[in-house]
C-alpha cells in the first residue's frame, strides 16, 4: 500500500467514526462501558477515552480471558507492540517498530518500563512475570514529563493488584504438553485502614528444542518463581501508604542458537529440528556454570506515599530500588564444536525517587516535581574455546572441517588447546530532572496540555578485557581485533541536558468520544562508549561517543464509544535524528554506532463490539511504513527498515460469557493475530529474515458456583506454525548466522478457585 492510499483510508475511516459519532450525541441514553478501565498513565485517575495520548490498556481480567502470561503473548494483542523474549534476560521491546534491547551498561533504552510507577527499563533486569496485576497501559508516543528517564518512543506500565478490603484468595494449577506446570494464587486480607496482599506464581516447563548433546539438556526450558508482598495503610482519608516487595527469579534452560550452516548427527541444519548445543568443556570453570540457560535473580521493592494537604492538592512521592544478578551461558555458534562459547554475567541495581505535586480543579490540572535516577550495572562476557576448532571452523569457512556431514568434529582427534578471554563493560548513570504539565480545560469541549521536563545526566563508562596470545599462532589473541587492557579498566565520563517539552489538544465530541492531537519530543541518551585500541606503547582507551538520539512526534486520532461499538483510531508520524542502533563486532561485542535520520508513518485502530450481553467481538490492526532515510549520509543503513518492524499486525477474536444456568457459566475466547515479515538485523538481511506468521489461540472453559470454581483449557499456536524468533545473532559476526525457533503448539488445563 502506497503512503498517499494508507492516508486516504484513513482520513475515510476517521470521517466514518466522526459520522457515527455526531449521530450519536442523539442517543443520550447509551448504557455506560462496564469493561471500561481507568487508568493513571498520566498520574491521575481518568477514563482511558479522556487521555490525549494514545493509549492501549488490558485489565488483569482481560489477560485471563486472553490466556496471556508473559509480556510477549500480551503483544500480539496491542497494536504497535511487539515484545521478542529471546530469554528473560535478553527481551527486546518494540513500540512502533523502535526497539529497546542492548545488554550494555554504556546504553540507555529507548523504551521504558515502568513497575507500580518505578523505572525497570535496564535490559537485564526489566523482564518479569505479570502475576496478579491489575493493569498493563502501553503508553505509545514519547511521554518524558510522564515517564521521563528513557520513554524516547513509549511506555509499558505495568501495575500489580493492591491490597484491598476484606478475605479474599484465588489458587489455580495448570498442566500442560512437554510437562508444564503452573501454581498461580494470592490471599488478601484487610479492611478500610490497612490490607495486605501476597501473591505468587511458578512456572516450569521441559526445552522445547531437543538437545543432542549428552552433557546438555534440552533448550528453552522454563523454571520460573515470582513472589510478591503489598502492603496499603491509609490510617485516614487524606494518606495512602503502599509498599510492594517483588522477587523474580529464572532458571531457564539454554537459548536455541541452532546454527545456520553446520549440520548435527540427525542431518544438515535445521532450525525447527533437533540440535547439538554442547558448550564448552571448561564451562563451569571459565564461564560460570556448566549447563546452558539462564541463572537470574531480581528483587525489587518500592513506596508510595500519598497526601492530600489542601482542597484541590496532593503529594506522592514514588521510591524505588531494584537489584538483578543474572548469568547466562549460551553456544554462540549453534553447533557441537567447542567454537564460539559464551556466557554473559550482568548485574546492578536502580535506585529511583520521584516528588510530584498535583492540582486540580473544574479547569486547571497541574503537576510538577523533580525526579532522580540512578543506575550502577556491569556486563561481563567470557569467552572459551578449543583453538584447533576455532581456526578449523574460522578459516574453514564452517565448512566440513569445522563439523563433518555426520556431525562429528574432525578437530576433536587431537588434544584440545583451550584459551579464554573476558571482556566487560560498566555504566554509573545519574539523572536528575524537573518537569511541569499543565491541563487548561477553556471550554467544557476542549482540554489544552502542555508540559516540559528539563534532565540533567552524569554518564559514565568503563571497559576491561583480559586477552591471552594465541597458543597455536602466537598471535595477540585468537579472536582478531581483541585488545588486553592489562588489568587496567578505562573510564570516560560526561555530563548531558535536555529539555523535553510534549503539547496535547483534547476535544470533547460528546462524553463517550473525544479527539486529540499531540506533538512531543523524545530522547535516548547519548552513549560515552569506551573500548580499548592497540599502540607500540601499549593499550590505550577508544572513546567513541555516541550523541543523543532525538525523535519528533507527531499524531492525531478519535478513542470513545459509539454505541456497541467502542475503540480508538489514529494516525502519528515520528521523525529520528542522530538514530542509534547496535550491531555485533567481529570481536563479539555490540557496539552503538548512528544510522543517521529515520523515520516513521503509521495507523493504529482497536475496536470492541459488544454483539450480546454475553459476547464481545474484538480486533485491532497497526501499520507501520518507516525506517532508515533513503539518503546517502546514512551509509550502509539508508533505506533499511527497523530491526523486528513488522508493515502489518492484526489481531482479532471474540470473548464468550454465557450463563446456562444454576451459577454455571461457558466462557471461550478463540483468537487469531497477524504479523507481516520482519528483519531481524540493520543491515537488513532478506536471508534471515520472517516472513508473515498467523497464530490461531483459544481458551475456553466452565465457571461454577457464580464463578468460584473454573475448569478450563487452552491452546497456543494451534496449528503448529514454524516461525523464528531471531536470527543472526552473535554467530553472525563470524559466518556462521544462528537461528532460534519461537514456540511451538502448546496446550493445557487449568483448575482455578476462589474465595
């Protein structure tokens, strides 16, 4: 579809709405939404339709009836989003094709994501479990007097269920294929003054790609705890204390780098066959651990405190600190051979505090405050390998040197010569910011909005390798371009400002829909990169800034209820400068480097039609046509689309809740979503690419005694679609790109109580 077309459609759909609407101001007594959420995506309590951003929420609720239990399933059903959790430690998080996903400690993220108000958004140790919640908001757009630290194109506000009056408790037990099993549940307790609330979850689940390999087990097996404490005081009505206490913890079987051009005992390569991932010998010597997977731990804890002083007036301060040690050991070239064997340690700790002080009244909304945020985090990476299949595998190209047809490894005849190296990076990032927004409502019609943010950061950075000589070719070191910084760590530090100014217009067309427009002004922080270069008189550091990417947006759209039929429908447009993306070195190492400018043109609709009181008929649908500038100052990235950018995401389904009777209910959601083809890489490389992948899922069951009591079963990619999840990876730095399966069919049941 042309961009001139996808224009006209749209304006010709927005007409349509439009229509409707007018008609509608006819129809005062439309029954009220009672699946509306509300929502605080801008620190207030408000009906998502009178939000001038453009929102996409899901209640707890409606990710039960989805049969969501991970952040990626959630964004198959939210236009514009899309999450790949290549492991829980290494999830990349898209908003309207920009993605967030360097490990670095040297880089900040494009996209935040914040838990019960605090800033998670550091790769490493953002990813969670979503138990128990009472909300997940996508906030699309740039939001920095909102969600200010990182949210260059968007927010994901995740927030738990609180503690409320009365007993009340929930248990369910799922069993599923390749021995999945869940224990869900939360006991409350409380009343007007003070409740608590304890919460929890496990998950576990056998690999899903058949391992080979007799000293490993099967990959992408999931073992997986959350437990969680919330504490509400509110000893009278002007004060609000909440405290919540999160512990999140993995033990997760290992990636399937399954490689692209080496075969395994059981034929060539195949991504959707089984593999032989045997990592290395010295694993739990010189990596950490012996097995493949992902050893993680994160505990997080955070407070709110609230006070209304005066008429009209409250403060609430949000406080909050998150610490994540986590290793993961990971065979990068997808084989047998003891070749490219990696693992990443990565760990550190977020400390957060915000005051925030908020005015309302019939025409005047205000807020300002200050914010500071700091982060300490390390990556370390340790490398091992048999140099005899390294320069078998490097200089032969991964050909039949490397592994035989058979899936032996030709070079294990002979004694192996193991060499290790190590290389890491640090980040000690400090911002400090003040913004103010103001809601000016001249009209009961029109709600004006203007805010800024001001930021201040201290980023500073380090790096440290330890590289021995090559044994077999004395050379500096086995991987070429690797450089010893002889027990030295090279630090580099600057100072940044910032001023991030977002301006909204909401118009009321009756009560139940409004239309907005916004413009604002996004921000990823610069990167102080520090590497280290070789001199005669030894190593010295590589400083290779890397300057603020900065993004313009613009949209516009209707959200409301016209009456059946609800939704949203919009148009934005997003202009990069300075667009920074993160490629792998044939060292191994990610690096940022600017691509220059991008930019992006999209359309985003969701739609709710209630057919029956007990049957609603859902869809929603995003387009994207954007990407690197077809221009000549961008280099090798000019006219590449975004990394993990699909044209096309559609989704569509229906939610049935019959009563039959007696307290007894059938409920089913059968859905199916779309996604066109992605690039996994900028570059873009056709060879590795997506194409388009169909997901056909249901969830159906039985509810008793007024909902007490619920069997139930589900099943995921119903028709055992093919698809890959990435690929390229670090193998593809060194010839041999790797490719990883994304999940096949899953099924199960599930037996669920409540009191």
């Amino acid at each position: 579809m042309s961009i001139r077309r996808f224009i006209i459609a749209s304006l010709l759909l927005s007409t349509g709405f439009i229509a409707q609407t007018a008609h509608a101001q006819a129809a005062p007594d439309d029954e009220p939404d009672e699946n509306e959420v509300i929502v605080t995506a801008q620190k207030v309590e408000q009906r998502a339709v009178d939000v001038p951003i453009t929102i996409s929420v899901n209640s707890g609720q409606r990710l039960r009836e989805l049969g969501v239990s991970d952040l990626d399933e959630l964004s198959n059903f939210v236009p514009g989003l899309n999450i790949q959790e290549q492991s829980a430690n290494n999830p990349g998080i898209v908003i309207r094709g920009i993605t967030s996903d360097s490990g670095s400690a040297q880089q900040g993220p494009r996209v935040t994501l914040y838990y019960n108000g605090v800033d998670i958004s550091r790769s490493r140790g953002s990813y969670q479990a979503i138990f128990d919640v009472d909300r997940v908001e996508v906030i699309k757009g740039p939001q920095a007097t909102l969600f200010g630290t990182a949210s260059a194109v968007g927010a994901i506000s995740i927030i738990s269920a609180k503690p409320r009056p009365g007993t009340s408790g929930a248990l369910t037990l799922g069993y599923g294929n390749f021995d999945a099993r869940l224990a869900s549940g939360f006991v409350n307790y409380g009343n007007d003054t003070i409740a608590v609330r304890f919460a929890g979850e496990y998950k576990n689940r056998d690999g899903y790609v058949r391992n080979l390999s007799t000293v490993q087990r099967d990959l992408y097996s999931q073992d997986q705890l959350g437990l969680r404490g919330s504490l509400h005081f509110a000893p009278v009505d002007a004060f609000t204390l909440d405290f919540v206490a999160t512990y999140d913890r993995q033990r997760n079987g290992g990636t399937p780098f399954i490689s692209s051009r080496l075969p395994t005992e059981a034929g060539p390569p195949n991504p959707f066959g089984p593999a032989n991932l045997s990592g290395s010998p010295q694993s739990a010597a010189v990596l950490g651990a012996p097995l493949l997977g992902l050893t993680r731990d994160v505990y997080d804890a955070n407070l709110t405190l609230g006070y209304d002083f005066a008429e009209g007036w409250n403060f609430t301060t949000t406080n909050g600190y998150r610490r994540f040690d986590s290793l993961e050991i990971f065979d990068a070239d997808g084989s047998r051979a003891t070749f490219l064997e990696f693992a990443e340690q990565a760990f550190g700790y977020q400390v957060n505090h915000e005051g925030r002080f908020t005015y309302i009244d019939p025409k005047f909304r205000a807020a300002f405050g200050w914010n500071y945020f700091r982060e300490d985090g390390q990556q370390i990476v340790p490398f091992s390998t048999n140099e005899r299949v390294f320069f078998a595998c490097l200089g032969g190209g991964l050909g039949p040197t490397c592994v035989a047809p058979n899936g032996t490894v030709p070079a294990d005849a002979l004694p192996p010569i193991f060499n290790r190296s190590v290389f890491g990076n640090i980040g000690r990032n400090d911002t400090y910011s003040v913004f103010g927004d103001v809601a000016w409502t001249p009209v009961r019609q029109l709600e004006l909005t203007a805010g800024v943010r001001i930021q201040i950061e201290k980023r500073r950075s380090g790096f440290f390798a330890t590289v021995p000589r090559s044994i077999l070719t004395g050379g500096p070191s086995v991987i070429p371009g690797q450089v010893d910084t002889r027990g030295q760590t090279f630090f580099s530090e600057d100072s940044f400002a910032a001023v991030l100014p977002r301006f909204n217009a909401l118009y009321r067309i009756n009560d139940n829909v409004n239309f907005f427009v916004t413009v604002s002004k996004g921000r990823r922080s610069p990167v102080v990169q520090v590497a280290a270069a070789s001199t005669p008189a030894g190593p010295v550091p590589a400083i290779t800034p890397i300057g603020e990417e900065v993004v313009w947006n613009y949209e516009g759209g209707l959200k409301g209820r016209v009456g059946p039929l609800s939704g949203s429908i919009g148009l934005y447009y997003q202009q990069y400068f300075n667009f920074q993306v993160s490629v792998v070195t044939g060292t191994g190492q990610v690096v940022t480097v600017s691509a220059g400018t991008a930019s992006n043109l999209g359309f985003e609709a969701e739609a709710n039609l209630k057919l029956l009181s007990w049957a609603n008929l859902f869809a929603n649908v995003g387009y994207i046509s954007g990407g690197i500038d077809q221009t000549a100052a961008n280099g090798r990235f000019a006219g590449n689309r975004f990394r993990l950018q699909p044209e096309v995401q559609l989704a569509a389904g229906l939610t049935i809740d019959a009563p039959i009777g007696g307290g007894v209910k059938l409920f089913a959601t059968p859905t199916v979503t779309y996604r066109s083809r992605i690039f996994f890489e900028v570059p873009n490389n056709p060879l590795i690419a997506q194409g388009p992948v169909v997901l056909a899922n249901l969830r159906a069951g039985v509810s008793f005694m007024d909902g007490r009591y619920e069997l139930s079963g589900f099943i995921r990619n119903a028709t055992n679609a093919r698809y890959l999840l990435d690929a390229g990876n670090t193998g593809g730095a060194f010839g041999g790109a790797t490719l990883i399966p994304a999940e096949p069919r899953f099924f199960g049941g599930q037996i669920a109580a409540k009191f």
